[in-house]
C-alpha cells in the first residue's frame, strides 16, 4: 500500500487557517493530485488541514473521514530555559548535544525536560490510531514490522491531510525511529507530500519504506515559493 501524508498550506495559526498563500499553495497541490488512484481520505480535524483538503476533495468528488489522533501533535513540556510551555520539537543543537537519549528508541521519552509533558501517552495514542487504521487495510503490527494476510489491501493508497509533528510521530513508528530524529532532521514545508510504502520481501511480513518526504513539486512547478513555515533557514527554492 501507500501512504501519503501532506502537511496543511502555510497557516494562520490566529484562525487555524489558511493564508492567502496558503490557499494558493493547495490549489496547486489539488491538481498535483488529479491523476492519484486514492482507496481513501483522512483528515486532522483543525481547520488548516480541512482548508487544506477542500479542493483536493472536490477535484476528486470525495470526502474526508476526520480522525482525531491526526491533528497536531499535542504534547508541549515546560522549556529547560525559560520554564514556559512550548512544543517538544525543534530544540536547539546545544541541547540535542547534550541529551542525545532522544536519539535512543526505548529511552527519547524518559529524557526529564520530555517528561514535564504527556509525550508518552500521546505518542501511544497516535500510533495505536495509526495501527488500527492499518488493521482495515489487513496490515497487523507485530514488533517492528506488519503482519499481512491473503486479504491484505496491497494496492490501496490512503492520503492523510494532517501536521509536521505528527506525521514525524506516526513515521517514526512505522520506520522504529525516535520522532526526535524526524523532527529535528527533516523539513515538512507547507503541502508537502511524503510518501511511505510498504515492502513485502518475505511473504506475510511487511515492512515500510520511507519514497518521498516532504516534496513542494507542485509549488515549484508553478514558481510558488517553498514557505519557510518549516525550518530554521531559507528552503531550497530551485
């Protein structure tokens, strides 16, 4: 199967929408889509992923089932600095330095700044979301890979309308990786498209392998710059 997250367009986080670029930047992602064979559309249920979503959805003649566990990843701990709230990801490189735990699959989640939030629960909400997701398609996790059977939906493509921290957080499961290594080393620019699909070298046993991630494309194409909504340095725009 694949599996197809695309981050929402650049947002106004003051309305949890769209900013006129934003809107731009989903129309053109709407017809990058016309020719997708989509099984099957999700959807976070903020109002930037919807806004997202909308002229793909009508380009296709579809709905989207909004499931809670893709919106945002909502897990913020106290900062080791400045002791306000703030998100888990995007920590500086002193600090990654100085705690590379969060590199560590069984201990990222036990480091103690992490620990000021819920991150481990909510981490385990999210992919007991996906695992179940995957369940209907006839995919079963089994430790670190997917159980599939003579009914498993191999050809199905599933397109999730969602966020940059939680599609680290649910690939970070399907791939055994900590989110810390996701979300400190990749950039997800508005209406990216990434891309996992799964892989079945032994029959029964599937395993997913990452194809695409974070590809603007379809803004580029059209010369729309690449939002800088998604790192610390200008994006490539060539």
């Amino acid at each position: 199967m694949k599996l197809i997250f695309i981050r929402h367009g650049e947002p106004d986080y003051d309305i949890d929408s769209l900013t006129e670029k934003g809107w731009r930047e989903a129309e053109l992602l709407s017809r990058r889509t016309l020719d997708w064979k989509v099984t099957d559309f999700y959807c976070s249920p903020l109002g930037r992923a919807k806004d997202t979503a909308r002229d793909t959805l009508k380009a296709h003649n579809r709905e989207a089932t909004v499931l809670e566990w893709l919106r945002e990843f909502h897990s913020n701990i106290k900062d080791p600095v400045t002791g306000k709230e703030r998100i888990p990801w995007d920590m500086t490189s002193d600090y990654l330095n100085a705690h590379q735990e969060l590199f560590d699959l069984h201990e990222w989640y036990h480091n103690p700044d992490m620990l000021t939030g819920n991150l481990e629960e909510n981490y385990h909400y999210v992919t007991s979301g996906i695992d179940e997701l995957l369940k209907k398609y006839g995919y079963l996790r089994d430790g670190c890979r997917y159980l599939t059977s003579p009914d498993t939906r191999r050809e199905d493509v599933v397109v999730c309308f969602c966020h940059l921290g939680v599609t680290c957080v649910i690939m970070s499961h399907l791939l055994n990786m900590t989110p810390h290594q996701l979300w400190q080393g990749f950039c997800l620019a508005p209406t990216s498209v990434t891309v996992l699909g799964t892989e079945e070298r032994t029959p029964g046993e599937a395993y997913f392998r990452c194809q695409v991630m974070g590809d603007t494309s379809h803004l580029r194409f059209h010369q729309e710059p690449v939002s800088v909504y998604a790192s610390f340095t200008e994006p490539f725009q060539g």
